[in-house]
C-alpha cells in the first residue's frame, strides 16, 4: 500500500508540472490534435438563409451580451492545414432567426504546431447578440473545411427579453391592429407599421413580418418577430342585373371571387334595413370561383348590400335596384 501510494502521489506531481510548463511556456496557444478541432466535410443549409448551403458553425451564448473583441485559431492538424477556413464572414443575431453581419475577413493558414497562437479576429464594436455564426466563404485549399477555436470578449449581459403580445395570426385587410408588446418603451417596424397600429391597407394583402425592437438603460437590445397574415377578398361582376324581378321572373348576379385562403364563405344580400333577400354558406379552396347568385321572389326598389364573409372579416358592395 505504501509503494502503491507513492507512485500516485508521484504521477499527480509529474501531471500538475507538465500541465504548470505548459501554460507557462505556451499560454494560449492551440494543440495540433485532431479531437481538439471541429471539421465540415459537407456543406449544409445555413441559418442565414443567404449563404446558402456552405461550411458554417453556430455559437449559442446562452444569453444575450454585449460583444466585442475577438480571437481565431484557425484548423492546426498538421498535414491538413489546406482544411483550414480563409475569407470568413461573422453574423450575429438575437433570436437565430434575423441576422446582421459584423464582419468580414481573412484568416490566415495555421501553423501546425503546438505553439500555434491564432490571431486577432475583427471587433464587433459591442453588438448585443446571443448568436454568432461563422461562415467560411472557402478554406486554404482542402476538402474539408475546419476551425480550431473562436474566443469572444462578452461584456453587459443583455436579459430582458421582448415579446410581442397578442398579435392574431390573420386579419382581414380592413382591421387595422393597436400593437402591444413587452417591455413597453420600444419601437415596432415592417410593411403597415404606422407608431404603435398595423395597417393591414398600407401593407397589402400576404404574409408580412413585424419586428419588435427594445432597448434598456445598459444599451442592451433584444429584438423579436411574428408573422402577420393579411387577406383580402376580390370580387368582380360578371353579370350585374337586377332588373324587374317578380315572382315569376328569375334573375342573378354573377361573381368571380378570389379566394386567398380556404374557409367557410357566407355570400349575403340584404336590403337597406338589413333584411336579407340571398343567403349562402361556401366552402371555398383558395383559388377563383364563379359564383351564381339566384334571387327567386320579387325585390323593391333601392339599395342592397352584398356582403362576402369568411372567419377573419368581409367585404361589401353597395348595389342599386331603380326597375
């Protein structure tokens, strides 16, 4: 037991005097082992949609920080340093969703050895982010693509959170939005935005995004996005005649309606008071039907409202019948 006892004491000497000398010797330097390296072989789709399918890798900070300067070392396997990334781009985001490049440069070759130090990447100036992707616009000349390590200098951790509320997922291009959205004090953007109200008749019928940015006291920013679905319903006459209608004489109205979404449609004519004279429930495909409206008793003169209407809102034309 004794001799046992020694030689572990003797072994964890000798490990603490190894690891002591090299970090005395080669602080901050990169080993050239290939299990200490990450390495793309197939290029894959990127989270930033426009750098298409490329050698990237993704940095989750957990939080949001403030960043700013930066250290690579570049892939240091000897014997593959071709593997190595070249011209770089580094985006960052909030939400792994919506990017923003900070920069772009060049990295240069590896060297190989043990005593390989990197070197300075670009300073990102404090941006907030919680992601840092990397991309490699190409490497040095081998098959494969690969990075040693990237150190980042974080400062302010960023914690607040925004978050838009109660945003409905479609509304009709006739229903404008008051917007809400958590902490207060920031500032909404996209297609329709007016202050703090969506405009669904500025931004046009589609999918649209709107953003949420907010800002604290510690210059922390932290941004969010949904989607906003904005429909509308064309129609067209095709045949628009009243006319003297008795009981007798059947008469219509022909539409073509342009349905953006599929649902459940109420067609409706009604007189000046409300009353109804037609009365219709569709299921409609998206796409444009023809519509026959048949109206089988006799109607007054004066005016009547035709109103199309499916889950999310409607639309109306006034109509006049002088026969």
């Amino acid at each position: 037991m004794l001799v046992r006892l020694i030689i572990v004491l003797t072994f964890f000497t000798i490990v603490q005097l190894n690891v002591n000398a090299q970090e005395n010797c080669y602080q901050n330097s990169h080993s050239t082992m290939q299990d200490d390296v990450w390495l793309s072989c197939t290029a894959s789709s990127n989270p930033n949609t426009i750098r298409g399918n490329s050698h990237w890798i993704l940095y989750d900070l957990g939080f949001n920080y403030t960043i700013t300067s930066t250290h690579f070392w570049n892939y240091n396997v000897g014997g593959q340093l071709g593997f190595g990334m070249k011209d770089i781009y580094v985006d960052y985001s909030l939400d792994g969703n919506n990017w923003t490049n900070a920069a772009t440069f060049q990295l240069a070759q590896a060297t190989g050895t043990s005593n390989y130090f990197g070197e300075i990447g670009p300073d990102l100036g404090g941006v907030n982010a919680r992601y840092v992707l990397i991309t490699a616009a190409n490497n040095w000349g081998g098959s494969c693509t690969g990075l040693s390590e990237v150190r980042f200098n974080l400062g302010q951790q960023c914690a607040t959170a925004a978050e838009i509320i109660g945003l409905p997922a479609t509304v009709s291009n006739l229903s404008p939005v008051n917007l809400s959205a958590s902490p207060p004090g920031g500032t909404f953007s996209g297609p329709g935005i007016i202050f703090n109200a969506f405009n669904p008749s500025l931004s046009g019928p589609g999918l649209h995004t709107i953003e949420y940015t907010y800002t604290d006291g510690d210059n922390c920013t932290s941004s969010t996005a949904e989607t906003i679905l904005v429909f509308t319903i064309d129609f067209t006459f095709v045949n628009y005649n009243l006319g003297t209608i008795s009981p007798k004489i059947t008469d219509e109205l022909i539409l073509d309606i342009e349905v953006p979404l599929q649902d459940r449609y109420t067609i409706q004519l009604t007189d000046a008071l409300g009353r109804p004279v037609y009365f219709n429930e569709i299921n409609y495909l998206p796409g444009l039907h023809r519509q026959q409206i048949m109206i089988q008793e006799a109607i007054a003169r004066g005016f009547y409202f035709l109103t199309i209407t499916n889950s999310y809102g409607s639309v109306s034309q006034k109509l006049v019948h002088t026969n």
